[in-house]
C-alpha cells in the first residue's frame, strides 16, 4: 500500500518536472544546435526564477523518494 502510494508520487512528480523544463524558455533555437547562440548572457528574473528553482526543489523531492523506494 505505502510502494504505490510512492510510486504514485514519482510519477506525479516526474510530470510536473518535465511540464516544468518545457516551460522554461531559453531562446536558442536552432541556432545552439549546430554551435550557434550562447552570445547573450541574461539573469533570470520574476517568473523565470520561480520556475527554475521550483524545477530543482521538484527534483530534489523526486531523488528523495526515488531512494525511500528503493529502500522499501
């Protein structure tokens, strides 16, 4: 009961990861791709921010469990 609920959870978590990385907007391109872009340097700001370290907390949280799983 409680590995379902988990693997529940991983999967859930490993959805709002990837929703997470395709929204965060880089603006390479198809230049980056054959070894363009890269020439501008931007900080990341308001929405940007909270997405990115939102991405790294969900992360974070999927390790966690993915390694309480295991040890059950």
């Amino acid at each position: 009961m409680i590995r379902t609920f988990f693997i529940v959870v991983q999967i859930i978590l490993a959805v709002l990861i990837s929703g997470l990385i395709l929204l965060q907007n880089q603006e390479s391109g198809w230049g980056s791709t054959f070894g363009g872009g890269g020439e501008n340097y931007h900080t990341k700001r308001g929405l940007e921010r909270a997405l990115f370290y939102l991405t790294i907390v969900l992360v974070g949280l999927f390790a966690l469990v993915a390694t309480f799983n295991l040890a059950k």
